[in-house]
C-alpha cells in the first residue's frame, strides 16, 4: 500500500510493526493513528482467512485456481500468526519453485506481502 504524490504510505518497522504515513503538503510525514493501524491489520486478516477458506473450497477444481487462493491468503496471514510463518518457511524449503516464485514477484507485492516474503525466507 505504498502511493505517491501525498496519500498514504505503510512500512514496517525493525521489530515488524505496521507503520501507516501520510504525507503532509511539506513532504514531511507523519504516523497516522493507531486505529488505522488497527483496522488495516484486521482487514488484512479478514482478507486472508477468506481466501484460505476459499481456496480451500475451490481446490480441488481441475485449474488450480484453489492453491493460488490459498498461497496469497498465507501471506497475508504469515506477518500476524508464528504458525504460518513457520508452514511458508517449511513449504518453501520443501519446494524449489514455490520459493523461486515467491522471489521473483516480491518486488511486485504490496508492502504486507513483501514484508511476508522476508519473514518466511528459508
């Protein structure tokens, strides 16, 4: 959720918390609140849980529609919950081209998926 030209900006900082910014008309920032914060980090659990469970029930289709849902839902569960951290990490270990994907789109990922990315590196 990074756009420019003064809207909002979200980083995380060295201890992985969610950082929300908002540019200010001098091109300064400043921390918004942290219900904001807040409702980012529950919108982002919401959203991967519905995916998990969607891609769940989608899975065995013959297009493997379900596992994609699945994987995006993990990572945007992973930088909230140690158990997901540690099932991406294993995942990744286990398949090769799972972890080489993963490498090749995070520069394309919003903050929270990248972020999620660097969290589960075997």
């Amino acid at each position: 959720m990074l756009l420019h030209n003064g809207i909002i900006f979200a980083r995380y900082n060295c201890a992985g918390k969610l950082r929300l910014l908002r540019s200010g008309n001098d091109g300064g920032e400043f921390l918004m609140g942290p219900l904001t914060a807040s409702l980012l980090t529950l919108l982002h659990k919401v959203t991967g849980s519905v995916l998990v469970v969607t891609g769940l029930v989608l899975f065995p289709m013959p297009i493997p529609v379900g596992a994609i849902m699945i994987a995006i839902g993990l990572l945007f569960l992973a930088p909230y919950f140690k158990p997901i951290q540690r099932l991406v990490r294993s995942m990744r270990c286990r398949f090769a081209p799972v972890n080489k994907a993963m490498l090749s789109i995070k520069s394309k990922c919003p903050p929270v998926i990248r972020n999620a990315i660097e969290k589960t590196a075997p």
